[in-house]
C-alpha cells in the first residue's frame, strides 16, 4: 500500500489538488470531514463532538475508548492505511507517518497576496477580511498540529515536496505529484532522520519563576528556538581582577541573536534589572538585550491564552 498525505495553506488549492489527486490515484479521500462523520462519533457524544469542530485543544482530551481523541484518530488511519491505498489531507498525517518509507508527504502552498484573491474571489470578501480569514485559517492549522504532535506544520523538512501554486494550475500539479509518487513508489524512503525533535524542545529546564516557563511555552508555540540562561556576563571587577558582578540573562534567541531578561517581579529588582541590563550593554555593546516588562509580559499572556482558546 502506497499512502499519500497532503498538507496545505487556505487558499492555495491544496483542497482541490487533493481531491483531483485522490481521483486520479483512485485512493479514498480521508480529511477532517470523513473523520467527523465516520470515526469521532464512534468514541464520544454529540456534545464532545461539537467541541471538536471548534477547538484542536481538546483532541488532547481523552475518548469513551481510553485513549485521546487524537490518538483514536491515529489508530483508524493506521488501520485503514494497513488496507488500502488512501490519501490523507490535514489531520497531522505528516507527522503519524514520517517514519513509513511507502507514504509521501506533500505541501501546498501559495504567496499571501495570491491566496487573498483567491478567497475574495471565491467568497465576496474585500481584502481585508480574505486576510483576517488566511490569518485565522492558518493559525488553526499550526495550532493543531502543535498541540497534539509539538511540530511546526510550515517546517519544510516534514514533507518530500513543497508546491507552490502561485504559478501552476490544478491538472498540471496533479501530473507533477503524480510523477513525483510513481519515482518515490520505486525508491521508497522516510523522512524519519530529518523529524528530529527540535533541540530546546527537549531542553530539561528547572526554571526559576513560573513567568520563564510560560514564556518558553509561547516561544515553543510560535517554534521560536531558545535556551535558557547560557551565558553569564562578568560587569564588575576588584582591583585583582575578581569578578564582584556579573548578569545571566533569561534567554538567549539563536535566531534573533538576543538575548531576553524578564522583569515581572516587584518595583526594586525592576530597578536591579535595568541598572544591570544598562551595564551589560556599556560593557558589552555588541551584544543585543532587551528587557520584557511586566505589562509586555502580560499583554503576551492575554494573546497566548486568547490563541489557545480555538
């Protein structure tokens, strides 16, 4: 059985690629509404169900079988890709599958001004609200690969081929994909060695305020790579040359090259802080700091809790 699964932005026809795709293949379609009708029903209620439409949180919740609504899912794809050709859209499948050598993972994708037309042609919606629906639409799609397999869903590396359709149509993807799956089904290979999980995922970090742990939490869902408190910068020295003080910054953002210092203690060690803060950059004007208030702190907060809600 050769499995074929499909990830794609809104608006880039990665919806229709996948149906004319399935057609041609002769696979079943398998995407969110099938699992809707035929799979959740199976292990939860109407109530639970209705949930599920809404929010990719509670796939984390667990199922009248015992195991996560995400789990269950799992299992079914499993055991229906064990049966018969099929080709998955969304779902995570990129991720269930990345170890099997006879599924090919495809992107689809397409530039944000050519996916607002599309959707404004397609639904009558002015610029404007086409991008607040793309905006929406993606930040859905991220987050439920996020909170049920900790993956990135833009990450490149989790599929065989990124397409884009800014330039191509529907029939001349299909024959592209259909070409690139005839030479994967005969030289067959997974993606497992390039889906490590990303080194600060896997950070064991005893953190010192309970702010530093939720800060890395929003970090880890927008894939922003950190580390913790790498780096210790002597700011003062005794007449021998001993360090008297010195400043370790909470984090360090790689790819930012910056470094971030959390203040959401009381007025006085705001104070210590800025002083320090203020010190280390006379001292060291190379290197890049900046302090996050508490009210900044808070307002992250309200958009991290606010994102979650979906």
């Amino acid at each position: 059985m050769f499995t074929v699964t499909i990830s794609r932005q809104t608006g880039s026809l990665g919806n229709e690629i996948a149906k004319a795709l399935a057609s041609t293949l002769g696979q079943q379609l398998i995407n969110r509404k099938y699992i809707m009708n035929n799979w959740l029903p199976e292990v939860t209620d109407k109530h639970d169900l209705n949930i599920l439409k809404e929010s990719s949180k509670y796939y984390n919740h667990q199922a009248t079988n015992g195991l996560s609504y995400a789990k269950h899912i799992e299992k079914r794809l499993r055991q229906k890709v064990e049966k018969e050709p099929v080709l998955i859209l969304g779902l995570g499948a990129q991720i269930i599958f990345r170890n099997d050598p006879a599924t090919i993972h495809i992107r689809i994708i397409a530039s944000d001004n050519k996916r607002i037309k599309r959707l404004s042609k397609k639904y009558g919606l002015d610029k404007k609200q086409a991008k607040k629906t793309l905006n929406l639409s993606d930040r859905k799609h991220r987050q439920y690969v996020w909170r049920v397999y900790k993956k990135d869903w833009s990450d490149p590396a989790l599929y065989h081929i990124c397409l884009n359709t800014d330039g191509i149509n529907i029939d001349n993807a299909v024959k592209l994909l259909i070409h690139l799956i005839d030479l994967q089904k005969k030289s067959p290979s997974s993606l497992s060695n390039e889906n490590a999980e990303p080194e600060y995922l896997n950070q064991i970090v005893n953190f010192a305020h309970p702010s530093e742990k939720k800060f890395s939490d929003i970090l880890n869902m927008h894939n922003i790579k950190w580390k913790y408190e790498p780096t210790e910068f002597p700011l003062k020295w005794d007449a021998e040359g001993n360090i008297t003080m010195s400043f370790r910054p909470d984090f360090f953002l790689p790819e930012f090259d910056t470094y971030i210092e959390l203040t959401t203690m009381k007025q006085k060690y705001v104070t210590e802080k800025n002083n320090k803060v203020k010190l280390l950059k006379k001292t060291y004007p190379d290197i890049n700091v900046k302090i996050v208030y508490n009210k900044d702190f808070q307002k992250l907060i309200e958009r991290f809790d606010k994102n979650n809600e979906g």
